[in-house]
C-alpha cells in the first residue's frame, strides 16, 4: 500500500516539491524587488524634494531677477482726485502730473496721501505714512529725563552747550543789545559713549524750548526725495513750534563725505544732505530754532557741513580723564549699596581710557558679581572685577571690528 502511495505521490511530491522551489524563489524575488522597489521610492521623493527646492530657488531667482530688472519707483504726493484722473506731484522736483488708475485703486487714494510711482508716473502702490515729524514732536516733548547732574565731567562742554542752545532761547534780547547773530548749531563729536546723545537730552530736559529728535539714519531714506522731505518737515515743525531744538544723533549717516560710488542711494543721501545745508543756511527764515547734531566719526564729515554759519560751534566731547572718571563712577552708583572700602578715585585712575558707558558698565557688572556671591554690598574687588571684564569685552569686539575693517 505504501509503494503504491509513494508511487503515487512521488511524482506528486517532486511536482509539489519544485512547485514549492519555484514559488519559493518568486517569493524571494518578489522581496528583492519590493526592496528595490522601496528603494526606488525613496530615492524618488528624494528627487522630488530635491527638485522641489530647485523650483522654489528658480522661482526666487526668477522673483528677484524680474525685481533687479525693473526700474525705481518714485515718490509723489497725491494732489487731487479727478474725473480725468489722479494729480500727482513727485517729491524732489515737485512736477506734477496727471496719471490715471484703476478704479480699484481710486478707492484707495485721497489728496495729501503718498504713492508709489513708476517712471511713467502710473501710480503702482499707495504707500504708509511711516515716519511723521509731528507726531515725533509729540513724543519728545514728553519724555528725557536725563539732567546736568547727571554727567559727569564735561563742565566746559557743558556749560558751551548752555550758552549757545539754552540763552538765545531763553534770553534773546541779549544777543540784540550786544548787537551779535546768537550761534545757529552746535556739532558734538567724539568718541563712542562719551555722552554725547546725554547731553542733548539734558538740554532737552532743561529748556522750555520744543525738542525734536531725529536721528540721521532715520532720515536716510530709500525712496527718492523722501529724505530731503523729511528734513524740510522737520524745519517746518520746528518753526511751528517756536522757540525749538532739533537734535540730529549720528548726523554721519546723512552728512559723510562723498564716495567715489555713484550709487543711486549714495545720491539720495546727498540731497538730504543740501536739504539740510539749505534749511540750515536760511537763517533769517529760521528764526528761534537750535540745532543740536552729534556724531562719533568727526573724521568722516563733509567738510560742507562744517562751513561758517551751519554750525558755528564743534564742541569736542572726549573721553573723560581720571577726575571726570571718578565723577561718573560716583553718578552711577548712586542707587548702589556700596561698601566702606570702595575708593572711586583709585578705580577712576585704575580704569584709565574708560569711556562714560564703561564706567556705567562697570558699575552694573560690580553689582552682578556681588548677587552672584550672595551679597547685597558691592566690595572693591567686585568693581576691580567687572572692570577687568569689561575690557575683555571691549577688547574683542575692537578685534572683531578690525577683522571686518
Ligand atoms: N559723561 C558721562 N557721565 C555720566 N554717564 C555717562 C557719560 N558718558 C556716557 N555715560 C553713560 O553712557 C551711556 C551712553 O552715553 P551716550 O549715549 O550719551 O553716548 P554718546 O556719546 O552719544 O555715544 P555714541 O557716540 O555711541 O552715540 C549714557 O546713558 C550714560 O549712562
Ligand atoms: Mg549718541
């Protein structure tokens, strides 16, 4: 019986048996090629990704081409909105025109708002007020609270910013009887953190007078004509406001030297520049208006800006030596819960080319070195320490400033 079934099943088995080899190795096969499948797959999304950045970076590329390309827009003032179209006048040569938009746009725009022009005077974007002078007035008025008292070691600069800001404010009838123009501007320059912006500040706190600051940067601008606009706001507010103060801080960003670049925004810089010139020039349109302006690169100024009757007074501001030093640890520290031992006149000599903001540093840092030790009394050591760190410190940005010089 069994010889039959074997007999019977032999054949059967090897069928079965090479059936079973077969689909065993289309099995092992079938792996492999899902694998490779999977593997496919994958470098495929890879691709894909890839390719998606590609688009993504050409389309960027396409965006900034197409930009690059196109020409400046120009800034106009909307004059009038008509039937036959919009009047504008573009700021810088104050030429107007009539240009029409669509009536989508129409809804947007109003006399007195700012546009965006192209160069054939279709009007592409209305444009944020973004910097307002009179609103900056507003601001001022309210707000520095730094006084004399409050720096240290500059008496005779000090005292010469008074005379030529403070009295013919304040006491013009002075200057009539002695029978003298009183001084227009004062320039003060010198190195960084040495007090300068403080001392406008003061001046702003001590007078009566409206105070308007603007620093140069902020009057440097990208659209054309918008920074010489700015600086005839700024004269026009200041004549509203009569008498006034205007304080430019870091006024190199308007009144450097001219580079050898002609770049269009090099060009924009320089008419703010003869705006400012010609406002500062029309001194009997001027009337009771200071000027105050500040910089910490002297050496790069137009040497235009330093002419007779802009500004007739250059105050230098310089770091302080060891009394003033001594003055302004003692001004800093007066909140301070200092020890018995701590001797302001050593430190003063021992942190010898400190600047005024260094000194101001110092005294933080002391106060951190005393909390990290548990203490509520700053010692000598913690003040020695903190000096030692804020050189360091100082130390390596110069290193970094020269490496990118
Ligand atoms: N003479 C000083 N007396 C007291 N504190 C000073 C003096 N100079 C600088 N400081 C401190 O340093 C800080 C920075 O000073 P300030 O902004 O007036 O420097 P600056 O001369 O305008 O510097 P920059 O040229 O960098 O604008 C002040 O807020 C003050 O705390
Ligand atoms: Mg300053």
């Amino acid at each position: 019986m069994s010889d039959t079934v074997d007999d019977v099943d032999l054949p059967y088995d090897e069928d079965e048996a090479s059936q079973q080899e077969k689909i065993q190795s289309l099995e092992e096969r079938l792996e492999i090629l899902e694998a490779q499948n999977e593997e496919m797959r994958d470098k495929l999304l890879d691709a894909n990704a890839e390719n998606n950045k590609y688009q993504q970076k050409l389309e960027r590329l396409t965006h900034e081409n197409k930009k690059l390309k196109q020409s400046p827009l120009f800034v106009a003032t909307v004059q009038e909105v008509t039937d036959e179209g919009v009047i504008i006048k573009q700021h810088g040569n104050n030429q107007e025109a009539l240009t029409e938009v669509t009536d989508e746009m129409r809804e947007d725009i109003e006399p007195d708002a700012r546009v965006a022009v192209n160069n054939s005077l279709s009007i592409v974007k209305p444009l944020s007020n973004e910097t307002d002078v009179r609103a900056r007035v507003m601001e001022v008025t309210e707000s520095p609270e730094v006084s004399y008292e409050d720096i240290g070691g500059l008496e005779e600069q000090m005292q010469e910013v008074r005379e030529t800001v403070e009295m013919p404010l304040e006491k013009p009838e002075m200057f009539d009887d002695v029978g003298i123009d009183p001084p227009s501007g004062v320039l003060l320059y010198g190195p960084p953190g040495t007090g300068k912006t403080m001392l406008a500040k003061a001046v702003a706190n001590q007078t009566d007078a409206t105070f308007i600051k603007m620093a140069g940067s902020e009057l440097v601008h990208k659209f054309i004509g918008e920074g010489a606009k700015l600086v005839r706001d700024l004269f026009d507010v200041a004549r509203e406001h009569e008498p006034a103060v205007i304080f430019i801080d870091e006024i190199d960003a308007i009144a450097a030297k001219r580079t050898e670049s002609k770049t269009s925004g090099d060009a924009e810089v320089q008419r703010t520049m003869m705006q400012l010139l010609s406002e500062m020039d029309g001194f009997e349109e001027r009337g009771e208006i200071r000027i105050i302006a500040a910089t910490n690169r002297f050496d790069m100024l137009d040497r235009a800006i330093l002419r007779p009757g802009r500004f007739d007074r250059l105050i230098e501001v310089p770091k302080p030596n060891a009394e003033g030093r001594e003055i302004i640890f003692e001004i800093h520290t007066r909140g301070m819960n200092v020890a018995d031992d701590v001797e302001f006149g050593e430190l003063a000599e021992e942190a010898d080319n400190a600047s005024g903001a260094d000194i101001k540093a110092v005294c933080t840092e002391a106060g951190m070195f005393a909390i990290r030790d548990d203490r509520t009394e700053i010692r000598m050591e913690d003040f020695r320490n903190a000096w030692d760190k804020v050189q360091a410190e100082s130390d390596e940005t110069e290193d970094v400033s020269k490496t990118f010089a």
